[in-house]
C-alpha cells in the first residue's frame, strides 16, 4: 500500500463509525490537493475499502468497511514490525 492510501485510510479508520468529512483530510494529510483526495477515495471505494455518501458537490463523509478494516490493521502490523525491527538494529548498533 502506497503512502497515501494509507495515510486516507487510516483518517477514515480512526474517524470509526462516524466517518471522516472533507475537512478531515485536510487538517490531517498535509498538502493535500483535492482532486488527489477523490481520485484515491473512489479506487478506495472501488476497492470495497471504505463508503462514500456525498452531501454536496464537493462534500461528503466517508466511513470504512470491514474490509478496509481488515486492511488497516494488516497494514499497521506491517509497519509496526518494520519499525520495531529497526530498533533492534539501532539498539544492536550501538557501543556498550
């Protein structure tokens, strides 16, 4: 999973049941341009990752599916292990 699917997904995931609005993203994703957003939110939609319900042009809340939470922690344990494994080699690295 690229950077920002994951970074998408897991504003979704962390928003739960409540669903994450357009203004979500943008105070949580820096940089972020629009059209980015829906492109990656449809292939994510496409995917059977999340649901979008629109509420105006360019609005709308997005809420995730089983699927994308699935997803989400498959992935989060992924890179937590890489993480802790760079630990061990810091830790392992360093002079006693």
């Amino acid at each position: 999973m690229d950077e920002f699917s994951w970074q998408v997904l897991s504003v979704v995931a962390r928003r739960g049941y409540l669903g994450a609005s357009r203004e979500d993203f943008f105070s949580e994703i820096r940089g972020v341009q629009y059209k980015a957003l829906e492109q990656e939110l449809r292939a994510l939609e496409g995917e059977g990752h999340i649901n979008i319900e629109w509420t105006g042009p360019n609005k709308f809340i997005v809420t995730i599916t089983e699927q994308g939470n699935q997803i989400v922690g498959e992935e989060y344990k992924k890179r937590m292990e890489k993480y802790e494994e760079k630990v061990r080699e810091q830790e392992a690295s360093q002079p006693e």
